[in-house]
C-alpha cells in the first residue's frame, strides 16, 4: 500500500506475523506487542498504518472463496458423473431387454407360434424406447428433418430456378397458409 519500491514490512516478514496481527486486532498496545515479539513500535504502527492486516485478511478470504468455488465444481462434477453413468446404466439395461426380446422373438418365429408377434411388438416397443433414450427419437414418432437433406435442397433450388415469379409468389403464399394450421 505505503510501500516504496523494494521496502518489506518487517511486521509482513515476521515469522510470527499471525500472532502480531491477532494481537493488534484485539488491542494490545504497540509498547507490549513490540516487547513480546522484538519488533518496533514504528515498525507496528507502519504495518497497521498501511492496511497489511485488511490486505492479509482479503488473501485469505479469497482464497477461501477459490477453495468453496473449487469445492462446489467438484461437487457439480461428481453429480454429472453419476447422472451420466446412471443414463449408461439404464441404456445398458435397455440394451440388455432388446436381446433378450430378440432371443425370444427367434424361438417364437422357430416354433411358429402366436407369440411370435406379441414378441415382435415388444421388440419393436423396447427398440423404441432405446431410440429415444439415445436422443434418435423424439415424440410419438421418428423425426426426419428434410430441409438439411441434400436431395432436397437440390430438389428446391431446381424447382425455384425453373419457376416464373408469379408461380414462386403462389408458392410462398400457399406453403405459409400450410404452415400457418
């Protein structure tokens, strides 16, 4: 704070600094702390003077505050990690049903039977299920984005460069008013 260039409090570099601070900041006169610990009076009053004790008391609050910052983000980490590995356990257990449902789906086709097809549907509900627990199904129903598809994309442009503006004004009013419902 008050410090020249290249000056050190010696009330900083005191190896007992801790107990120096807790002494002023109770109270103890300059004369007593500065016999209990050899040190000078000036030397204490500098010290004081200059805010080293606000500016010790400011370090360590911060890096108490980067402790419980890092104390939290570990905290956060640890939950994603178990939410992640709690998603792959049920997407292994997911996994698990299909084959199971696959297996049974075979035996029932083997042998013909009715159940063949209460198989089928089970199948095809857990390979449901395991779609959309893999983010590849969203809804009632797939979802297929057709507008990033090249073929479409290719499609469009051909169409709107072979129309006449009146046909792509037409166009535009009408796909809107689908849009629109």
């Amino acid at each position: 704070m008050d410090r020249s260039p290249g000056a050190q409090c010696t009330i900083c570099n005191h190896p007992l600094r801790v107990e120096i601070d807790k002494a002023l900041v109770a109270g103890a006169t300059y004369r007593e702390i500065a016999q209990r610990f050899g040190v000078s009076r000036d030397a204490l009053y500098r010290h004081r003077k200059n805010g080293h004790i606000v500016e010790q008391i400011a370090k360590a609050a911060k890096k108490k505050e980067i402790q419980q910052a890092k104390e939290v983000q570990a905290a956060i980490l640890a939950q994603e990690a178990q939410e992640v590995a709690d998603a792959q356990t049920i997407l292994g257990e997911v996994s698990r049903l299909k084959d199971r449902a696959l297996t049974i789906l075979d035996r029932a086709e083997t042998e013909g039977t009715r159940e063949a097809c209460m198989a089928l549907r089970e199948v095809r509900g857990i390979v449901e299920l395991l779609a959309k627990v893999r983010g590849e199904l969203k809804g009632d129903g797939p979802t297929i984005n057709i507008i990033q598809n090249p073929q479409f994309v290719e499609f469009k442009s051909v169409v709107l460069e072979v129309m006449c503006d009146e046909c792509r004004e037409r166009l535009t009013r009408e796909l809107h008013r689908i849009v629109g419902k």
